[in-house]
C-alpha cells in the first residue's frame, strides 16, 4: 500500500487560496463559496467514500490528518467541511460494520451534494439521546419534523439536512428518529450568525414546519437515552474525532506562526531576535510540548474506529476526553502565541486575533467540559448515586 500523501488530496497551492480569503470572509460574515467549490472539484467531499463507490476510500484515520491541515489555513472551512464529513464518517461507520441505509449519502457526496448538521437544539443538553424537535410519522413510512435547531454550519449551501426529532405518537412511542430532508419551504434559514469567531461557517438557525423526510431517508428509529444503535456510536465517535482534529490544526497554525514571529522580531536592548530570548524559548516550547500530544491521540483513536476496536462503555470517555483535550489545549496554545507575537496579535488584521475568537466557539460544541467530566467521573467512579 502505498503511502498516505496529504498533500494530494489538500495541495499547498489550494491551501495558500484558502488561507487568503479567510480573512475576508471572517470581516465580511459570509461563507467561503470558493473554498467549497474548489473542495468539492478537488473530491474532498467524498474522502471518506468507499473506492468502489466512486469516493477515495480513505478512513477517518487519514481524514483527520487532512482537516488538520485544512484548519491550519482556516479553521472556519474545516469546521464547515467537518459536519459534511461526519455525515459521510457516519455512512462509513455503518458500511464497515455491514450497517446498510446510508448508501445514498455515499452516493450523494460523489455526485457533490452538501450534507450538514441538525442536531443541536437551544437548551437540549441530551444532544443524541433527545430531541424538542416533533417527528411525525406519514403513512407512507416517511416523517415530518417541526421544531428549531441551531448551529446549523453549511447553512446557506446544503442539499440534504441530516436531523434527529421524538415520536411521540407511534404504538412503540418514543423513539428518537434520525432522518434527512431537503430544502422546501418547510425549512427556514435565519439570518443569524452573527458571533465573535468562526463566522464563516454560517451556522444559521434553521426552522422546521413539517419539513419532510421521505420513507429511504429514514435511517434510523431508537429508543431515546444511552443508546448502543450504531447511529449514537457512528455520530459520537466521528463528530469528536474531526471536531478534536479542526482545533488541533488551529493549534498548529498557532504555534508556526509564533515560531515565526519569534524569528522575526528583535529585541531593541540586545539585537537578538527573539527566538533566542529565554522566556520566549520556554514559552514556545511550552507551546510544542502541549500540541505534539494531540495528532498522535487522534490518530490512535480514529484508527480503532477504522478497525472496530471494541472498547465498549470506554469509547465515549476516550472520545468526549480526546475532544476535551484538543479545545483546551488550543486555547493555551493561542493565548500563548498572542504573548510571543506582542501587542500587534491584539489587531484585527492580524491572522492571530482570528485564531484567537475561532478557538473560542470549541468550547461549545458537544461534549462540553461539563458532560466531559461527567462521563470521565461516571468511567472511573462509577454513576452517582441517587
């Protein structure tokens, strides 16, 4: 086999068109239709897509790396991107595991639909073990669903919104429903991003009013709560591995470009640049010794996903804490690249002030630090007792 070449799939020369227009879409709160289009030409949608179904059948293993380097250029796109991946991930983990009803999301990302994400919902802190949205069954097998999900990436460019809701009115009532449906006027875009950081990935509110998913797009129909259903586990362990590796190439832009930085300044008392400078050298290394631990963990962890590794109730603690680590270590690393690089990171203008509101929004997406610590203290404590 021969070796996995990054730069094939992500070459330097599109990485450098994507890193220049970041900035841009960043001041002007728009999405990088550009970076998409090229994406979508150069078959990145469709990375995580079986050979023998027309994508480059690459695992989750390679395709972490590749968000890494993307989100080294601009975090907002790979964050973007992510969410059509793990739709992708998803289909992946169900096709490895002989899990047949994603075939159409393999088959639709070769042929360069959009997939994205609705699962969050405003106050809903079950995330896949619940929903406020309505799903209700049609009789020809399919459902609507009417409710709101926020955080919506990929807002103004998706073909097929992959989405959860509870049905409450079904003789085996309640189950939870994961299922895709398609831009009608039944779904509602707002026009509502408008945040500190990560603005170009657009994660508009979306409104559902019956919104339709037919009968084949129906995918999956559990019961709520901790769930084993390969859905729970395929959405979980992909959503966090690529979240972790988004951040993580944030990481490592940091970092360089505090390298840089301190290479390039100089002290006016001594001459010297400032890479030779005793604080600076420790501060930056600092920086290189919490960063090198992340890709290794990442990649330990998707491989096992790529090869089934079983590791039962432990997966969700290994994940929620790969997560966990990658946002929080991120964010020392940023803080700490803004002290290298002085008062000129605090400008907008500079790629540093960027990086320092896109590693922000990691904190908010699932698992947060406080269902991290849960799951981590449930793994080793064992429940709490009630």
């Amino acid at each position: 086999m021969s070796a996995f070449d990054p730069a094939a799939f992500l070459p330097d020369d599109l990485l450098e068109r994507i890193r220049e227009r970041a900035p841009i879409h960043d001041r002007e709160n728009t999405f990088p239709q550009q970076d998409l289009d090229e994406l979508r030409a150069a078959g990145y949608l469709a990375i995580l897509v079986p050979a023998d179904r027309g994508g480059a059948g690459l695992g989750l293993a390679e395709a972490a790396i590749l968000q890494q380097r993307l989100a080294s250029a601009a975090p907002a796109t790979a964050l973007a991107i992510n969410m059509h991946l793990v739709w992708t991930g998803v289909a992946k983990v169900f096709s490895d595991r002989g899990v047949p009803g994603l075939e159409f999301v393999q088959d639709g990302a070769v042929a360069g639909e959009v997939f994205a994400f609705g699962i969050s919902e405003g106050g809903n802190d079950l995330v896949l073990f619940g929903s406020d949205t309505d799903a209700a069954p049609t009789a020809d097998g399919g459902y609507t669903f009417t409710g709101t999900k926020i955080f919506t990436s990929l807002a103004p460019v998706w073909t097929k919104l992959g989405l959860h809701g509870l049905d409450t009115t079904s003789a085996d009532a309640p189950k939870l429903v994961f299922a895709f449906v398609e831009r009608t006027d039944a779904v509602v875009t707002g026009d509502d991003w408008d945040t500190l950081g990560m603005r170009a990935t657009q994660s508009r509110t979306t409104r559902l009013s019956g919104a339709a998913a037919s009968a084949e797009h129906v995918v999956r129909r559990i019961d709520p709560g901790p769930n084993p259903d390969p859905i729970v586990f395929g959405i979980f362990s992909v959503f966090e591995v690529l979240l972790a590796s988004v951040y993580t190439g944030l990481a490592r832009r940091a970092l360089d470009l505090a390298v840089e930085t301190a290479h390039r300044r100089r002290s006016k008392s001594t001459g010297a640049a400032y890479s030779q400078d005793p604080d600076i050298r420790w501060r930056i290394a600092d920086m290189g010794l919490a960063y090198d631990a992340l890709p290794p963990q990442i990649r330990a962890l998707a491989r096992d996903v790529d090869e089934r590794v079983d590791h039962g109730a432990r997966w969700f603690t290994l994940l929620s804490g790969l997560k966990h680590r990658a946002i929080t270590t991120a964010k020392q690393v940023v803080d700490e690249a803004m002290l290298v690089a002085g008062g000129g990171s605090y400008f907008s203008s500079n790629e540093l002030s960027r990086l320092y509101r896109d590693v922000l929004a990691g904190a908010f997406h699932p698992s947060d630090p406080e269902s991290a610590h849960a799951t981590a203290a449930s793994a080793w404590l064992g429940p709490r007792e009630t």
